[in-house]
C-alpha cells in the first residue's frame, strides 16, 4: 500500500494531470483537495484529450474512487457542465463523490472577484491577476465563516436561509462599495437548489472514505490545483491562490492525518512558465521565449491566456522540495528544449547590491529585486518523443537531467517527453 502527494513545484501548469492520470490507472482512490475551476488538468487518454477543471483526474477508471474534498471550492454549475460533458463522451461520473463540507461558489463571488481586481487595478495600477471565477471570495467567506457549503446546496431550509442572509450582506457590498448591480435572491435561491438536487447524490464524508480506504490497504492519490510559488503562505504573495497547493494542503483538504502519506512527487517542466503578474527571474521576453511557449503549447487550460516562459531555475525547485517535503520528481517537457542551442540553468540570484541568494526569497519586493545567475549546460537534439527508457535519450540530455537533480537535490524519477500518456519514462 502506499499514498502518493502530487504537487506543482513551480507556478503552475506543469502537466501534474498527465502523471496524475498515468498514477490512477493503478490507484484506488484519487482526492482532489484544494482549488476551484480556476486551474485545469489537461489529460491525453488514448485519442481522446481531456480539460478537467474539478473533477478528479481519476475520473477516467470507473473502478477508482474519485473524492472532491473539503478544502475545494465548488461552483456547481461548473461541475455539472463538466459531469454533463462527461457523460457526452462516455464516462458516467457515477465514481465521484464530494465532501458535505466543501464550499460553494456563489454568483456574487464571482462578480466580487471583477469587482475587487478592478479596483485594485484603479488604485495602484496593477492587479493579482485572478481569473474572475471567484475563488478568491469564497474562501474568505469560508475563513469568514458565512460560506454555504455543499451540505446546505443539497438541503433547500439551509439553502434558502443561507442565501437570504449572506446575498444581503454582498448585495450590499456590491451596491454600496463598488456601485455594481444586486442579485435578485429568490432567483439566486431557485437557481442553486436545482444544483442541488442534481449533486445531492454525490455528496458523502471523504475524510471518513479516505481513512477507511487506508486502513483497507488501497492505493491513495492526493491532487491539488494550482502549484507550490501559487501556495498562500509559501508563494509569491500576493500573487498567490487562496489555498494550500503545498503537500501539506492534502491533509487539510481532504482530512486525514500527514502519518498517511507515503510519498511526495513534485511536478516541474524542463523550463518554467507563469501566468498573470509578479516577478520571474528566468523570464524570456524574447523570440526563444516565444519559441518555447509555441512549441511546448504553453497557453492556458482555463483562460487560454498565453503563459510566460523562462529558463529552468533551480532555486525555486529547492524551495518546492524543502516545503513540500519531496521525495521525488516528475520532470515535462523534455522534448521541449531539444535543439534549441545552450541550456541555462539558474542556480542562485543576485541582488542589486551583489548579495547572492541560494534560498528563494521570503517577500516578493526582495525576488523582484534579483536576477538569475545562470549555469550554461550544452542542449541536446534529436525526437525523444519515441524514447521510453532512460538510456534511450540523447547523452547531452542525460546530462542535464543530472545536473537538475544535482541542483535541486532530489532524484527526478519521471520524465515526459511528450503530451501522449504513453510519452514518459519512469526511472
């Protein structure tokens, strides 16, 4: 038996959903334990490719259980629409259940959210860069406690209830703060009950499901959205999300204790990417940069937006191993970089005032404030695409995987090389 953590070591959209869906085919349960629908799973099965935003990656194996736990968010309609497409292409969903204590996104959070970013953007001139899908809000109206949860969606008396007292108190706000247009409640009401009714029968105790499943001996798979620098205490504050995407988030999120985790793999890419505002050392604001968002199809799940591209940097997966407590890594994107030239790597920053940084910094003035100190590795060539075996690959390659794990000090165990499921090579 063994659990297994799947984490995004860097900004996010690292491929976590194709090791997490290579990983379902042989696990028992897969828990979804932090996020909403502002990040996406991209998942290559067979022909078919796949853009899950909440459900479970493991929702492809009827025979894996697939939990939503407590610490996600959940715009309902959303996920319907996703069960509903689902179902459209032959997968029944009937293996999904969600935790009664889930919160859920309301029709205000999601105008909040614009609201909010606009007025920040007014004021300083820039903004988080959240994708208006009220995530944001729904988890201070939780840490607020005046959330309504997935338990009071399927019990209209609580529903209604909930509904008339906090929409007042964000009809409110909206009108009076930000001159924005109410909700008519009774339709906000009529709305989210027949959500309700719809998702009523999936709704369960996953912490309990979890636990028994542990103490059962199955193979248990924790994933989160978003990725370690996105975590909101150990990211690029404030450029962050509202939850914990770190390792340690699984636990919070689903309910079960850190003694039952076996195992911690960190996903990365062989560069790295970053969507919306905020430092970035590695940044390639360049035609290489370009070069790379084209051909590693680096544009958003969620938003389409286009993402930023840099160099691989050591500092920031150092950080991802020390706060998640890795024990291994998955590495993408290796055919990415395949003929492009000289490699370069960053090992460390320097300030403007020539002090060197090994660790990554604590406050976000200070990373803005620094820049690369680059180690060049010669690049490789050739189609690894075909490669399923370590040795396969080219020497060059070979070696700057080496010298990755060297840098971050932690072994990287899986490479992709390739978007296909079958495009991946195990160590």
């Amino acid at each position: 038996m063994a659990s297994s953590i799947i984490v995004g070591t860097q900004w996010g959209d690292e491929g976590k959903g194709k090791v997490i869906d290579i990983m379902a085919a042989k696990a028992d349960i897969v828990v979804r334990s932090s996020g909403g629908n502002n990040a996406g799973h991209t998942v290559v099965h067979g022909d078919e490719v796949y853009k899950l935003h909440l459900l479970p990656s493991g929702i492809l194996y009827p025979e894996t259980e697939c939990l939503i736990g407590s610490g996600v968010v959940i715009d309902p309609k959303v996920l319907i629409e996703e069960i509903d497409e689902m179902n459209k292409r032959g997968v029944a969903c009937d293996n999904l259940r969600i935790d009664a204590r889930a919160d859920i996104i309301m029709p205000w959070h999601r105008e909040l959210d614009k609201l909010e970013e606009a007025f920040k953007a007014k004021q300083t001139g820039t903004n988080v860069g959240t994708t208006g899908r009220g995530i944001g809000p729904c988890y201070t109206d939780k840490a607020e406690r005046v959330g309504i949860r997935m338990y009071d969606l399927v019990h209209p008396e609580c529903l209604k209830k909930l509904v008339k007292n906090t929409g007042e108190l964000k009809n409110l706000v909206i009108e009076k703060v930000y001159g924005g247009k109410a909700f008519d409640l009774d339709e906000v009401y009529e709305e989210y009950k027949a959500y309700g009714e719809r998702l009523a029968k999936y709704v369960a105790d996953v912490s309990v499901i979890t636990f028994d499943a542990y103490k059962a001996g199955k193979q248990i798979l924790f994933e989160g959205a978003q990725a370690t620098l996105l975590d909101i205490d150990f990211g690029t504050y404030p450029y962050v999300t509202s939850s914990h995407p770190i390792a340690g988030g699984a636990c919070v999120g689903t309910g079960i204790g850190p003694k039952m985790i076996d195992e911690v793999i960190g996903v990365g890419k062989s560069y790295t990417t970053r969507v919306g505002n905020g430092p970035f050392p590695t940044e390639l604001n360049d035609e290489l940069g370009e070069l790379i968002r084209n051909r590693g199809g680096e544009f958003g799940t969620t938003t389409g937006r286009p993402r930023r591209t840099g160099w691989f940097d050591a500092v920031i997966m150092r950080h991802a191993v020390r706060v998640n407590g890795l024990t291994a890594i998955a590495i993408n994107k290796f055919d990415t970089l395949s003929g492009i030239g000289t490699l370069k790597v960053c090992t460390a920053y320097e300030k403007s005032d020539g002090t060197i940084l090994k660790d990554f910094p604590v406050i976000l003035e200070e990373l803005a404030d620094c820049k690369p100190v680059y180690e060049e590795i010669e690049g490789y060539d050739g189609d690894l695409s075909q490669c399923r075996t370590f040795d396969e690959l080219p020497e060059k390659c070979r070696a700057y995987i080496a010298r990755l794990e060297e840098l971050c000090g932690c072994p990287i165990t899986i490479l992709g090389v390739g978007p296909g499921r079958d495009q991946v090579i195990f160590r």
